[in-house]
C-alpha cells in the first residue's frame, strides 16, 4: 500500500533527453539514461547556479533571466551526455578538425560545445518566433492598420501559429515521440513526490503528465506577456522596433518566470485560467511513458533528494 504523506510542493525541475531524464534539485544535478542493453546509467554533478552565483534568488524578474540561462545551459549539458550512449546506425569517424579541437582545447571543449550551442539556439528561437512574425506583420499590414496594440495582436497571432507549427512537426520526428515520453514521465514523477507518495513505478503511473510549471507552459507565458509589453514600440521604424523587441527579451522571460513561479504554488481560479493554454499545449510535448521510462525518471530524482525536505521546498 502507498505511503502517503502532506503535499509537498518541491522546486525540482528537470527535462527529458535522449532516452532518459534529467533533474536538477537543490545541491545536484543527475542525468539519468537507459542503454540499449537495458542498463540504467547515472550522471550526477553538483548545482552551479548563475543565480546564487550572483545573488539575485531574491530579486524578482532578475532571478527569472538568470534562471532561464541556468536551466539552458543544464539541459544542453544533460542532453550532450545522454547522447553519448545512444546507438547510431553509423559510427562516423573523427574528423581532422574535431581532431584540433580536441588538442587545442582539451577537456575544456565540451563547455565550448555547450555555449556555442546556446549561442545557435538562441538566434535561431529569437529569428524564428520573434523577428520573422514581426517582419511577416510588417509585411502584410504595412501602413494599412496604424494602432500598435492591434498590429502587436496580429504579430502575436503570427507568433503563436508559428511555434504550434514547429512543435507539431517535431513531434511527429520518432526520436521525437521518444524524448516526449521521457517528458511525461519527469512530469509523472515530480507529481508522485509532491503528493508524498512513495517513488515507485506504480504511484507515478496514476499521477498526471502535465505540470502547472513545465517549461512548456513557461514559453506560452513568453508568448502572452511579449503581446502585452511589444503593444508599447512603435511600429514607424523596423530597426528601433526590432531592437527594443530584443532589448525586452530579458524583461519578457523575467516576469514569464514569475508569473509561473506564481502559478506553481497557487491553485486559485485565476490561475487555473492562465495555465490552460500551457497545459493544454503539454498534451503534445509530453506522451504517457511506459514503466521502463518512469523507472529512470524515478531513478534521477532519487538522485537528487537530500534527507531534508525542506531543502527543495519551492
């Protein structure tokens, strides 16, 4: 029979890689991946938080930013590793340039990896949902509608139906469908340790797939709260419009973080109201996982508990 015991709301956080999971608690982070030989392997490093580093877990919006970079730079690391241990169908061999690196560089190379893939990430999210609608709006609308808030709501529209686009393609990808069950199964997890329920296969297969604070629901706040402060620049000027877009990104993704910091902890009407279009959008970045998958999301969130509770209470 399950132990049960008080809801415990936790900070934990985690996503999914290449046949496994990844959580990153209070003191540590653990990576952990199934093999092709059914072995379950672990990887675990302590937490380096840009946002102890710099002391700003108090300053609202601010943590957020740092926060944001915290969590790419974790899941990038994570997902490099779990890599490693997934089969290719064909081995290529080193190449005379990956061979420079490796002596230019050495162990150092894998950090370069890791930042330069941000860095590529980054532009491409930013020219992708962000400066493409904004010049697709600018486009089709021209001077024909002067108002910045109904111009800013057709951009956000443009926005949105490119993103939902994107993630409905990707989802179609098999390595994909893969990774989104490993997701439901982090979901699953966290779910079962925040009811007080005994980690086991059998409490996390009841629990549900979808979380109030999924990284998922975090970008449809992106995409909501970028509608209400762009409705402010002016559409006159491209470069000014594109620039102070850019400028804004830090402030949009500071007050996202809060705004489902909020939602976390709360359960009122309002933000049941707001986390839907989240939620709902979880239905397609997550799959219900079989037991295989919920036995290593629970493997890497053991990994992570320290004997005090009260260490990841959110």
């Amino acid at each position: 029979m399950a132990k049960e015991q008080k809801e415990h709301i936790t900070s934990i956080g985690g996503s999914a890689v290449m046949e496994g999971v990844m959580m990153k608690g209070p003191k540590e982070i653990a990576t952990a991946v199934r093999k092709s030989d059914g072995e379950i392997v672990l990887d675990k490093r302590a937490v380096s938080s840009l946002v102890t580093k710099y002391h700003v877990n108090k300053i609202p919006i601010v943590r957020g930013v740092f926060a944001f970079f915290d969590s790419m730079i974790s899941s990038t690391r994570a997902l490099m590793w779990s890599a490693e241990f997934v089969d290719l169908e064909e081995e290529e061999s080193e190449s005379k340039f990956d061979k420079w690196l490796s002596r230019k560089f050495g162990d150092k190379i894998k950090d370069i990896v890791i930042y330069v893939s941000l860095v590529i990430s980054l532009v491409f999210s930013i020219g992708l949902f962000f400066f493409l609608p904004n010049l697709i709006t600018g486009f089709l609308l021209g001077d024909a509608i002067e108002n910045n808030l109904l111009k800013t709501l057709i951009e956000g529209v443009i926005r949105i139906s490119i993103f939902l686009g994107y993630v409905i393609l990707v989802s179609q990808m098999e390595d994909i469908k893969r990774v989104f069950q490993y997701h439901g199964a982090e979901h699953k997890t966290i779910f079962c340790y925040e009811a007080g329920l005994d980690l086991t296969v059998e409490n996390a297969r009841n629990m549900s797939r979808l979380h109030p604070r999924c990284g998922t629901s975090f970008l449809v706040f992106v995409m909501i709260i970028s509608i209400i402060l762009f409705s402010f620049i002016s559409w006159s000027n491209i470069w000014i419009r594109l620039g102070l877009r850019l400028l804004l990104l830090p402030v949009v993704a500071g007050l996202s973080y809060e705004v489902i910091r909020w939602a976390g902890k709360s359960k009122s009407r309002v933000v049941c109201v707001i986390s839907k279009p989240g939620m709902l959008l979880q239905k397609i970045t997550t799959r219900e996982p079989d037991d295989s998958q919920l036995e290593v999301a629970i493997t890497s969130m053991k990994a992570v508990l320290t004997d005090n509770k009260e260490d990841d209470k959110w």
